[in-house]
C-alpha cells in the first residue's frame, strides 16, 4: 500500500472491490464533510438573518476591523453583499491552506500527525462558532484544521493504489467521493432541521460532535493506511526532479487552473445560489415548507447516486474502446456545470416563485458535474505527480479551490446589481469556458502528463 510499481501485491480488496484502508479514509472524510457542509449551508443565510444584524454584529471580537478592512477594497458593502465575500473568503481559504497542510506534512510532521491535529482544530472550530463573539475565531481554525486534513487525507487515498493503476486510482477515488458526499448530504440536512427548529448554534453545535466523529474513525482504520514516509529535511535534499517531472508539474497545475471555471459555476450553489433560493422558489411541499440549507444536499446525494451509473457507462464505453481520457471527464464535467447554471438563468426569466423542480435540477446537474471533474482531477494528480510532490501537489489542487471560492464571493456581491438571469448565464459561461479549454489544450496536456 505504498503506491510503489515494485510494492508487493495490494491485500484482498474488501471496499467496493478497493483496498480495506479507503473506507476509512473515505468516511473519515464524510464525517468531516458533514461537519462543513452542514456549517456552510447555514453560513450565508445566518450572517444575513441574525449575525449581521444590530444587537448581534456589535458583539463578533474583531469585525469592526474585518469589515474596515473589506470595505477599504470593496467600496462600502450590503449585508448580503458583505455575507457573500465573508463566505467567499472563508470557503476559499479552505482550500488555500492544504498546500501549507502538504507541504508541512510532506517535509517535517507525516501525514498521520497532520490529518489528526487538523481533525482537532476543525472540532474547537465548529464548537467557537455557536457563539457571536468567537465568528471571526471559529472560521480561522476551521480554515487552518481543513489545510491540516484534507490534502493529506486525499494523498492517502492516493498511495493505496500502484502507480500505474490509472484505472483503479480514478474509481478509488470516485468511490471516496461518494462516500464523502455521503456527509455533504447529511449534514445539510441535519444542521439545516436543527438550526431551523432549535435555532442557529445549535446547528452548528453539531457540526462539532460529528467532526469529532471523524478523528475517532480515523484513528480506528490507522493500520489499515500507509505509513509515513522519512519527512524530506533541508539537511538531506532530494535529487532534483528531472526536465519529465517538471514538464509533468506544469501539465497538472494548467489541468487544476482550466478547474478554476467549472468550480466556480459548482460552489456558488451553497452562497448565492441558497440566496436565490429562498427569495424566488415556492418551498412549500404537501403542508410543508422544505428548509432552503436542504438544498445543500441535492447536489451531493446526486454525486452519489451517480457514481454506479457512471461506473456502467464507463465500462460499456471502455468495452468499446470508448471511454473517456481523464482530461475529456474534466472538460465534460464542465459542460454540465454550463448547462445546470442556465436552468436558474430560464428559471429566473419565468419569474415569480418557481417550482421546485427549476433548483432541483440546477443542484442535480451540479453533482453529474462534480462528479465527472473533482475526484477525476484527484486522480489525476495522485498518478501523475513525481512521488515526493504528491502531498504538495494534491494540496495545489485545492488551491485552485481557493481561487475559485473567493471569486464566486466577489461575484457574488454583484447579485444586487445585475439581473438574476444574467448572473446565472455568467456563471454557465464562466464553466463553459472550461470546456473550451479542455478542447483546445487537453491533448497535449494528455500526452504530457501520460509521458514517464
């Protein structure tokens, strides 16, 4: 389990037909992703509906400051506005702080260490934000513990397989995607019924216990994960990666840069897109008034319901020599990001409060997409990454996370301004984009990153 090509043959397969180790790793991150998810699913809502309010506002340690300083670059902010840069920074300093978490892990304290202490830091987060005065504390140590956990989590799942295994990596990790939206669609709804019944922090709350959840799965499937590597010090440098491996680093990180496209149209569904939910959908169901954090869930429980579906149109392509190359995956899973934004740009032109059915659809098409292009760029990078840089570079793909979420919070402040239809055909632009690239670039990207 060294990912190695002269490693000893892998244990008996006992997860899905992949090795023992990933379904801890897998539900080590489900709890984890229940944990965000169930948070950023209330995030923008609550800072609009209570945080930012008078009587609250006043009381968060250090945002008369924050807010100062935003605006300085911003121009004066709405609070919907200020909501969504909050929430465009947070979530995009998630995915900043694995490169850190990689590279921390990758030269002084091992993977193991790194994924705990993050698992930790998340918790203490979660349990800061059920209080107004710790908002600014809570989201500094939530961002720190993900840098922590999860590009380190994903390069585990990585060495599991041989290198040469393309094909089992990139279901491997498929796999793990579905398990972990598994947590993305529970915690949506379980934080969204508390915080809707019980108020906010209770919501968030727990989203502490389930964090904690996943350190203790972690911790029980610890023998079954590949061990630490020797930490690279400065006192013992490594050879220097030859002219392949370098080209191989710019082939993946313009692969993670094409990404930037399709994920921003992706994850402005839990910002704007719960905004544009609650002020335009009927969410009355037999008697029932559907909570909008609800909609969270729509577009992972889609990622996980399609992974068998997929997995058979994978293999009766591949039966014909047909299945697609991991670049063609990306630039497909692009192409259905485009498509899922234009339904909210029709379903705006409508007008009124639309049915069910118009974000139901957005949030369906938006997991297909997900799936076709996030656990396929893991893949990706898992194989195709010179052995040492595996954390460093698994943690750059998050990174281009970071890009992307802290666009969709600039973006997003511009809702007010433009008309609902014309935000939602920029953002299927935005991903169509992607998939012109993909077009233009990705075979020579292809015979870069296959070449050894």
């Amino acid at each position: 389990m060294t990912g190695d090509p002269a490693a000893p043959p892998l244990p008996p397969a006992t997860f899905f037909g992949q090795p023992r180790g990933l379904a801890y790793l897998a539900f080590t991150e489900a709890w984890e992703r229940f944990s965000y998810y169930g948070m950023t699913a209330l995030l923008t809502l609550y800072m609009i509906g209570q945080l930012l309010l008078p009587g609250h506002v006043e009381h968060i340690a250090g945002f008369a400051a924050f807010r100062g300083a935003v605006e300085r670059l911003t121009g004066p902010l709405s609070n919907q506005a200020l909501a969504s840069q909050v929430f465009g920074l947070y979530s995009g300093f998630v995915y900043f702080t694995p490169v850190l978490g990689g590279w921390l892990a990758d030269r002084f304290i091992g993977r193991r260490a790194a994924i705990v202490s993050g698992a930790l830091l998340m918790s203490g987060g979660h349990v800061a934000m059920a209080f107004d005065r710790s908002f600014l504390l809570a989201l500094l140590l939530l961002i720190v513990g993900c840098g922590l956990l999860k590009g380190n989590i994903s390069a585990q799942v990585g060495e599991l397989y041989r290198r040469d295994d393309e094909a089992g990596r990139t279901r491997g990790f498929a796999i793990f995607s579905m398990a972990v939206n598994f947590g993305a669609v529970a915690g949506p709804v379980a934080c969204g019924f508390l915080a809707d019944r019980y108020g906010w922090h209770v919501g968030f709350g727990a989203a502490a216990v389930l964090m904690l959840c996943g350190l203790l799965t972690y911790l029980a499937g610890i023998r079954h994960l590949p061990g630490d590597r020797q930490p690279s010090r400065a006192a013992a440098p490594a050879a220097p990666l030859t002219r392949a491996e370098w080209r191989r680093v710019a082939a993946l990180t313009a692969v993670m840069g094409i990404t930037i496209f399709q994920s921003i149209a992706y994850y402005q569904i839990s910002n704007v897109g719960l905004v544009w939910i609650e002020g335009n959908v009927d969410l009355a169901l037999a008697g029932f008034r559907v909570p909008v954090p609800w909609f969270s869930a729509v577009d992972p429980f889609f990622s996980i319901v399609g992974v068998p579906a997929l997995f058979a149109l994978w293999r009766r392509q591949a039966a014909h020599r047909g299945e697609p190359g991991d670049l063609a995956k990306i630039g497909i899973g692009a192409a259905i990001a485009a498509a899922s934004n234009l339904v909210l740009a029709v379903a705006a032109l409508v007008g009124g409060r639309v049915g069910l059915i118009w974000p139901l659809a957005y949030c369906a098409g938006l997991g297909i997409a997900f799936l076709y292009y996030w656990p396929t760029l893991l893949a990706l990078v898992a194989g195709a990454a010179p052995k040492r840089l595996v954390s460093t570079l698994m943690g750059c793909a998050f990174l281009s996370l970071f890009v992307g979420n802290t666009v969709i919070g600039w973006i997003g402040g511009y809702y007010e301004r433009m008309g609902h239809a014309a935000f939602w055909a920029m953002h299927a632009a935005i991903a169509a984009t992607g998939a012109v690239l993909i077009l233009l670039f990705g075979r020579r990207l292809g015979h870069v990153l296959s070449s050894r």
